[in-house]
C-alpha cells in the first residue's frame, strides 16, 4: 500500500464550524481513502505534497443536476440522444472543476446518466464527479416534465409502479416525480397539484424496498402537501412551504433541497431573452421563498446543497454561488457548507464513505486560497484545485 500525505494547510473537515491550522492527511493512493490525519508535524509517508499554506475543504456535493441540459437552449430546442451525451459529459467535468465531486441526478433526458455511469466505471468517463442516476423523471400526462425523451408519463398508481420498477431494472438509482407544475412550462403553475398521493406513495413504496430515494420536485401547495403525504424523501424548490409542512418535514425527516440559484438568476438575466411569463413567474416566488425557506430553517427541516443545474442561465459552473445565497436564510458559511458535507451525503445514502474529510472517507477535495469560513464568496475560485480520492483532477 503506497500512501500521499498532503500537508501545511488550513482544513474545514465539513463536521463543524471550525477551522484546524496547519493541518495534514494521509491518502492511501489505491483505496483513495484517508488514512491519518493530524496537525504540526505530518506523518511519513511514500509521496508528499506541499499545499503552500492554503485552505482545504471537502468537495460539494450537488443533489439537484440535469446534466443533459443546455442552459443555451432558451426555447425548449430537443437535442438527440448524441447530442445530449456530449452534454452530459461537458456539464459532468464543468461541475468537477468547480469544486462538486458528487452529484444526484434528478430528472436526466433519454436516462443518460444511467448509461453514462457505466462507461464512468470502466474508465471512460474522465474528470467527472461520483454520480446517483435518476434516469427519466415521472410526471402525469401533460403535466411539468412531460417530453419525448425528458420524462414518463403515468396517470395511475399501477402505471406509476410499472414505470419505477422498469426503471430500476435499467439502472436508475434514485427517482424523480413531479407533484407541481413549474416556472418553466407555459401551461402550469408552481401551485398547481400534478401527480397525486398515491401515485407518488407507490414511486416511495417500490424505491423504499430497494433502499433508494425519491425526490419531489414541488414548488408551492397543495403539491408540497402531496408530496409529504406520500413519504418522499427531499422537497425539491419548495417555495412556498409552510410552518406546518416544514413542522412535518422535520418529524419525517424529509429533506429540502431548495436551489435558490435557479429562481434567483432568471430575473436577473432573463428580461428580453426569456418569455415574460417565465421571468415573471420566478421572479414573483423570490421574495416569498425567502421569507419561507427562513422559517423552515429556523424550525429545524434539513437543507441540501441543489442547484437544478441545467435550466436557463443556471450553468453547471454555479455551485459554489449557491450558498451565498444560504446565509440570506440565516445560516453561518458552515451551516451552508454542511447542507453539502453532512445533509446532502446523507440523503444520498453515501455518508458512511463520502461528503466530509474525516478518516475513512474517501479523499475528495477542494483546494482555495482563501478561507470558505470568512466568506462563502472565497468558495466561487476559478482555478482552485479538485481532488478525488486523493488524486487531482483539475
């Protein structure tokens, strides 16, 4: 077993809000795990690598991407199967440079995640992060989501149960339903209810028996409602949530994932590119997520770190932006970081190996120049340096 140690840093481990001064780890290079990790003096080891007195802390993990998306794409332009892998690839590294070293699929076109996460293990995917595949998203018949290739149609529990379980048979491993409209379909809106109790209670049931998740994308109500009704496991937006659902997200333990980067940047560039509805409606909701998402915070419902990468202006580089906008719900830089580091892995069932730097876990990390605990605006780097397991990457 060789082993790297990296050494003479500042580490925020993701646990806690502190800081550890001169600090070092120790990688073993086949696993990519952690091994030791201590402070002052490092431990011997076959390699070694000087990170010259800057901050390291743990890679972002993102539960809210739509990697076959092109943020250009502005009029609902469908690209083929080819053209949406090529995406997926280029969106799948833009996120690893910018720090995002596990992502969740959440509704992905012509399940190109699912297909893309097998050549990823054999090799032939590289420079990209960790991925759980959601495949196609499931919505009802004309309902958000509804597309050629973009999502399931089921209009019944029966046909909702069929459709999950086809997809997990071709390798989806997480699912995705529809229980509002949204702020990017004409015909909808985000207080619109979509699929019912039961048919998103059979996506729940049938992902539960096989120890999976299932996001609700749900924006206002009754949909949130719906979808906490129907035992889900992450509110996805959210906006309009209310001190009984989020009272009840906390006695579920339901997790909200509430990607204000995507309501946030149509109304600040999407006058005279974007249909004035469209622009309108997000940017009616921002005011009032605010306010909501404070309330939810301050009684307690768990935050992921999601950004509904993919739809309009909201590209796959934003990430780290995305918790700035976290403390305007009153949470410190910690708290904001640990909606990725601690929420975000957990919901994702990987916490035991991934998500914070801690010994055991696989070394994936984020290098800076300076300190993400004094401003969440030092995470927004251009060049800073990306590991996984222990290996740099960009």
């Amino acid at each position: 077993m060789t082993k790297t140690t990296f050494f003479n840093f500042t580490l925020f481990d993701g646990t806690n809000n502190q800081n550890q001064a001169d600090a070092w780890f120790t990688v073993d290079d086949t696993s990519g795990k952690l091994v030791d990790r201590g402070q002052g003096t490092p431990a011997p080891a076959d390699a070694s690598v000087d990170l010259n007195g800057q901050y390291v802390m743990p890679g972002f993990m993102n539960v809210h991407v739509h990697v076959t998306a092109d943020t250009q794409a502005l009029q609902g332009k469908e690209h083929s199967e080819a053209e949406a892998g090529v995406l997926a690839f280029t969106n799948l590294q833009t996120l690893l440079k910018s720090g995002v070293t596990y992502v969740r699929g959440c509704g992905t076109g012509y399940d190109a995640d699912v297909k893309l996460k097998k050549l990823q293990q054999s090799g032939q995917l590289p420079h990209t992060p960790h991925m759980l595949t959601s495949g196609k998203a499931f919505s009802m018949t004309g309902g958000h989501g509804d597309s050629p290739h973009g999502g399931h149609a089921v209009d019944s529990p029966d046909e909702m149960r069929k459709a999950v379980r086809t997809a997990f048979k071709n390798g989806a491993e997480s699912i995705k339903v529809m229980a509002t409209g949204g702020v990017m379909t004409p015909n909808d809106f985000m207080e619109d209810a979509q699929l019912s109790v039961a048919e998103m209670h059979v996506a729940v049931e049938e992902a539960h028996h096989k120890r999976r998740v299932v996001a609700a994308h749900a924006e206002g109500n009754p949909g949130i409602q719906n979808a906490l009704d129907a035992g889900v496991d992450s509110v996805e937006h959210g906006f309009y949530v209310t001190e009984d659902e989020a009272k009840q997200m906390v006695k579920q333990g339901t997790y909200l994932t509430p990607t204000l980067i995507a309501e946030w940047v149509i109304p600040e560039q999407g006058h005279g590119v974007l249909p004035d509805w469209e622009v309108k409606k997000a940017a009616d909701a921002l005011d009032d997520t605010y306010v909501n998402m404070r309330r939810a915070f301050q009684l307690g419902v768990k935050f992921t770190c999601g950004t509904d990468a993919g739809t309009p202006f909201n590209g796959f580089d934003l990430t780290p932006s995305e918790f700035g906008l976290l403390t305007k719900l009153g949470m410190t830089p910690a708290q904001a970081y640990q909606c990725s580091t601690l929420n975000s892995a957990a919901l994702m069932g990987v916490d035991q190996e991934y998500g914070t730097l801690e010994v055991g876990k696989f070394a994936d990390f984020q290098v800076l120049k300076a300190d993400p605990l004094a401003d969440t605006a030092n995470v927004v780097q251009t060049d800073k340096q990306v590991y996984l397991g222990g290996h740099r990457e960009f």
